[in-house]
C-alpha cells in the first residue's frame, strides 16, 4: 500500500510539473497563449506612414477631327500641401511634355460657391427653414 501510495504522489507531481511546463513551451513554439494566461493579448495595427501629399491624374484626349490616334495626354498634378495645381500636355508621339499653367487653389478652396448651377447652397437652406416652420 505504501508503493502505490508513493507512486501516485509522484505521478500527480509529475503531472503538476508538465501541466505548468507544456503550455510555456507551446507558447513559445506557436506564439499564442495556450489556455490560461495572464497576459492580455496584443494586437498589431499597422498603419499607413503618411497621406499622398499630391495626386497625379492622366487623361487622354480624344483624336483630333482627321486624325486615328490620339495624340495629346493631359497630366494633373495637384500638391496637397501647397494647395497648387499643374496642367501639362503631352505629345504621345514626340513624347514631348509642355506645362500648360500652375494655379494657387488655397483662394478657390476658401470660397463657398463660385459659378454654381441648379439650386444654390443658400437656397436649399432657406427652404428647409420655410418647411421646417411649417411643421
């Protein structure tokens, strides 16, 4: 009675002993927690360094009246940051490149409505005014 009961100390040692082991191995190996852990888990976001601080749009125009190919791409160039905008054509055949004009936005950017058409800002406003004193 005496071996069993000595036998079975060593077995619940044991076990004890892999039971606090197993999980700390698999951990590493895996790299996730295995059942019961005090550490929260964490979590990784990787976020985009910056914003584009300018946008580049390409457009081909149509051939002219006469022509088969097109000839003349426009390239836009907008800086976000100076708030400026560049216009260039460019020949598709000689492969040439002519700046067309440079414009300051930041002035245009500030202003409410310029040359709108249809209803106008204001006007939508001053009518959900009037139904809105109807009610």
């Amino acid at each position: 009675m005496k071996k069993n009961w000595i036998g079975t100390v060593v077995l619940v040692g044991m076990s004890m002993v892999a039971g606090s082991l197993l999980p700390q191995m698999w951990e590493q190996v895996l790299g996730q927690p295995v059942g019961f852990s005090v550490e929260a888990p964490q979590v990784v976001v990787n976020q985009p360094a910056e914003l584009p601080k300018w946008c580049v749009d390409f457009v081909t125009l149509p051939p002219l009246q006469g022509e088969t190919l097109p000839r003349i791409r426009v390239i836009t160039v907008v800086d976000t940051e100076s708030k400026r905008i560049a216009v260039y054509h460019m020949d598709l055949i000689s492969g040439s490149v002519k700046l067309l004009t440079v414009r300051n936005i930041q002035p245009d950017l500030t202003l409410d409505q310029y040359n709108p058409t249809g209803l106008l800002p204001t006007e939508i406003m001053r009518d959900k005014q009037r139904l809105d004193g109807k009610r």
